[in-house]
C-alpha cells in the first residue's frame, strides 16, 4: 500500500470488536431463517450464507491467530482441521466461540510496535503488518455481509444494522 493508516492498540481492538458484534447480529439473523433458505446455494462468494458466515470466521481465524502470531508452518494443519467446516448451527456456535476467544487472546497483545510488526501469508505477495491483518479481516467481513444483505434482501428478509455508528452505540451501551 502506498500510505499506511495508524491505528493504535485500542483502535484495533475496537475494530475487532464492532467485527464481532456485526457478524454476531448476522449470525443470529441467518439462524432464524430455516435451515434451507440458509444454507441454499444462492451464486454468492461462499455459497450459502451459512457458508459465507463460516468463511468469515476462516479469515479471522487465519489472519489473527495464526498469521499475526507467526503461526505460518501450521496453517496446512489448520486447513485440514474439519471443524473449521461446520454443517449445522452447533458445529458453527463451537467453532465461532473459539475463533473470537483466540481473536481477543491476539488483540489483547496488540502494542504500537506489534501493530507494525510484519506478518506474511504465503498466498499473498508482498509486506503485511499486523496493523493490515486488522484491516483485512475487517474489510473481508464487510465485502462478505454486502454478499448476505443482497441475498437477504433478494428473499425479502430485513439484514441487520451494520454501521460503525449503529453497532458503537449498542456496544457502549452494553459496557455501560
């Protein structure tokens, strides 16, 4: 990238944590949809919005607890690890539970120099930084629930909220 952007330690953390609290309003939304309407092939990037939910946690989970960790050696472990697939909402309430547990246990680390601190995935060219692994995953899970709001608004199913503003507010007013 030509410039890169400063985010403190808690500005990451709050990224990371408007992340979850938008996947979880989806994620709660898609469960009460009948299993086949969220789990139907619908020509979106993962599929179905079951899947794409599930892809979601794949990048976080890649990016942040492994990547920015320097985990590189075990990703062709991780991307053999079938839980990471889950077929049913139980399978995917376990799996997500320990994707954000580890997410915070990597956020929590996060120091101005960790934030610039070079990361690598091999699939992708180039320096990355931890402070870019953030951004990725957060701008990846945007692009993602843009694909599940036009395939909810397809079935006339109302997505949830998703902005900054929205999300901050509910998130303040649960600290409070």
């Amino acid at each position: 990238m030509a410039r890169t952007l400063r985010l403190s330690p808690d500005d990451a953390r709050a990224i990371l944590a408007y992340d979850r609290a938008v996947f979880d309003r989806y994620a709660r939304r898609i469960r009460r949809l009948p299993w086949r309407q969220a789990s139907r092939r619908r020509g979106i990037g993962h599929e179905s919005l079951f899947d794409t939910l599930v892809h979601v946690l794949n990048v976080h989970e890649v990016w942040l607890v492994y990547l920015v960790r320097g985990r590189n050696r075990e990703l062709a472990r991780l991307f053999r690890d079938p839980s990471r697939h889950p077929t049913d909402w139980a399978g995917f309430a376990t799996y997500a539970r320990r994707v954000w547990a580890e997410v915070d246990r990597t956020a929590a680390t996060f120091t101005p120099p960790s934030l610039g601190r070079s990361c690598r995935a091999p699939w992708m060219p180039g320096r990355h930084t931890v402070r870019d692994a953030v951004l990725q995953v957060t701008l990846e899970e945007a692009h993602h629930l843009g694909e599940v709001i036009g395939a909810l608004w397809q079935d006339d199913v109302r997505p949830p909220e998703m902005t900054w503003m929205d999300v901050g507010r509910a998130l303040a007013a649960r600290r409070a």
